[in-house]
C-alpha cells in the first residue's frame, strides 16, 4: 500500500547510493500495490476485518524483535524515554493506533470486498488532499498557491474518472457499492487524520519511528482483530490463506516500510513523493493484469489527473 498503508521503523542502516535508493523505493511501491492484488484474492474466501487484523498483528510481532533491541541499547535512550512518557503521549499513541490500523486499514479491506481495487485507490489518494486541509486547521500549516492548484487538478481527475461510470450505470451509489463508497470515504477521513496525528507525535522528537510504529500497530492491530472477529467471526485458514497473510505482514508491511526508511536517508522528499505517486498507476495495472478491472481511455486519463493533483499537493507542503 502507499504512503497510507504505515509509517515504518527508520533503521541505523548505511545509507545508499542514489541509484540503488531509487531502485529500492521502486521495488517497495511495487510490493505495496501488489497488496490490492493479493488482499482481494483473500478477501473471496476471508472475512475483511479479521484478514487485516491478522496482518497487522503479525506484522506487529515481527518488529517486536527491532524494538526490544532498540530498548536494550542504552545509547538509544527509548527506554528511559518511555518510563518518563506522559499519559497524554500514551493517549495519542494509542488513538494514532485505533485510527490508522483499526480504522484506516480495516476499511481498507472492507471497501475493497465491495469496490474494485483501482476505484478504492483513487478515494484513497484523497488522503493527501485532506492531510493539508486538516493540517490548516490542527497544524497551522497554510497551503500554498500550487496546492489548490493540486486540489483542483485531482477533483477534474475523479470527475473523468468516476462520470462515466455512472452514466453506464455501472456504478450504484445504492446497496453494496454505496457502503463500499461509505466505507471507503471513512477510511480516507481516519487516514487523514492519523496522518496529521502521526506528524504531531512524531515531530516532537522523543521517541524513535520504529517504537512509534511498533507500539500504534500493536495497539491497533489488537483492536481491529477483536472486533474483526467479534463482528465476522473468526476465520479458518488454509495454507494458501496462511501464505497470503504472512508475505502481507512480513514482506509488504515490516521489511517494505523498513526498506522505504531506509531509502529516505538518501532520496528528496520531491523524489520520495514521485515514486510513491507512481502506485496509482502500479495498481491499476496491476488490477488489470491479475483482477481482470479494465480501464476506458477517460478513467486513465482521470488517474494522471489525480495523480499529478496529489503529487503537486505533496510538493507544495514540502517546500
């Protein structure tokens, strides 16, 4: 998933050249959009909210590991750093949890059984159009000129994509399709908002990403999971269900968002936005390929819109 699919662990690893650090980030955007592909292929036979919390869970226990390492080291000072962590950070920490991983991730998966994989990652993009808004008003954070100009070049690319659909009538804001619509937008909201959260708690500097990112997932991993399985029950997995979600936990979550930390040691935050943009395009033809969602010449055209609007967005708050 993109940028909106975690914040992960940034690791004392040395830093790598500028084309091994471009090939790197290309090879996690592409493990990221193969998520779509794989999380629809479980979602046929797994219920969602479980499917995500089983990921996430798993995910949470392979950085465990990284953290009890990190805590151990008494040059890293997290230990002594958490002992003295006020019960309000406590608090965010945990709502940063709830609202990415609970929240976000699980409909994420949910509009996914509804939707088809290239429509939920367009309504997600919108996450980076909401983020400056929202950090207008929690943050402060003005945008600038070229960012309205981003937000307009996005909605023109949502209209191409999304008004012909509904003029063929092959996409009910009624029944399924409308829940997965209504799904989907609660998860851009909740995404929005852990992302302004997650600027918050971690611009303050006291904890390192990777305790922020173990912690948050844990808790809201263990949340979405309960409720996953309170609400859909619990699921029986086969081998092949078992595989699914063990390469999304271990590959596609704790080794990519370490492997995309790792390459910001090197990349601009412009070159770091253009790649990660890129995952529009990644999944839709991913979708093609393997999920069988064909595209008209207007949608793609609306995809480039939108794409290009989130990426001058993106640029914009980073200037």
């Amino acid at each position: 998933m993109r940028k909106h699919e975690g914040v992960g662990p940034r690791m004392e690893l040395s830093r790598p050249s500028h084309g091994r650090a471009v090939a790197q980030a290309l090879l996690v955007t592409f493990l990221w959009s193969t998520s779509w592909v794989l999380i629809k292929f479980g979602l046929q036979d797994l219920p969602a909210l479980p499917f995500a919390g089983l990921r996430y869970a798993l995910a949470a226990l392979c950085l465990l590991p990284l953290l009890v390492r990190s805590l151990r080291d008494p040059r890293s000072g997290q230990l002594e750093a958490l002992r003295r962590l006020p019960a309000g950070m406590w608090a965010r920490l945990a709502l940063l949890g709830l609202l990415f991983y609970a929240a976000t991730q699980g409909a994420q998966f949910l509009s996914l059984f509804y939707l088809r994989a290239t429509t939920v990652s367009l309504l997600l993009s919108f996450s980076t159009i909401l983020v400056a808004f929202l950090g207008l008003l929690l943050l402060r954070e003005r945008p600038v000129a070229v960012q309205w100009g981003g937000l307009a070049l996005y909605l023109a690319g949502v209209a191409a994509f999304f008004l012909p659909v509904l003029s063929a009538g092959a996409l009910s804001l009624g029944g399924a399709q409308g829940l997965g619509l209504a799904v989907a937008a609660g998860g851009v909201l909740a995404n929005a908002l852990s992302s302004v959260l997650g600027r918050d708690v971690n611009r303050g500097g006291t904890l390192q990403p990777l305790v922020v990112t173990t912690l948050s997932m844990g808790i809201g991993a263990a949340v979405l999971l309960a409720a996953g399985v309170a609400v859909q029950g619990l699921p029986r997995l086969a081998l092949q269900h078992w595989a699914i979600v063990a390469w999304l936990a271990v590959v596609n979550t704790a080794f990519a968002f370490t492997l995309w930390n790792r390459t910001l040691r090197t990349l601009s935050a412009m070159e770091s936005s253009i790649i990660n943009n890129t995952m529009l395009f990644q999944i839709a033809l991913l979708a093609w390929l393997f999920l069988g969602e064909s595209l008209a010449g207007s949608q793609v055209a609306g995809i480039v819109l939108a794409a290009l609007g989130t990426l001058l967005v993106q640029l914009g708050g980073r200037r």
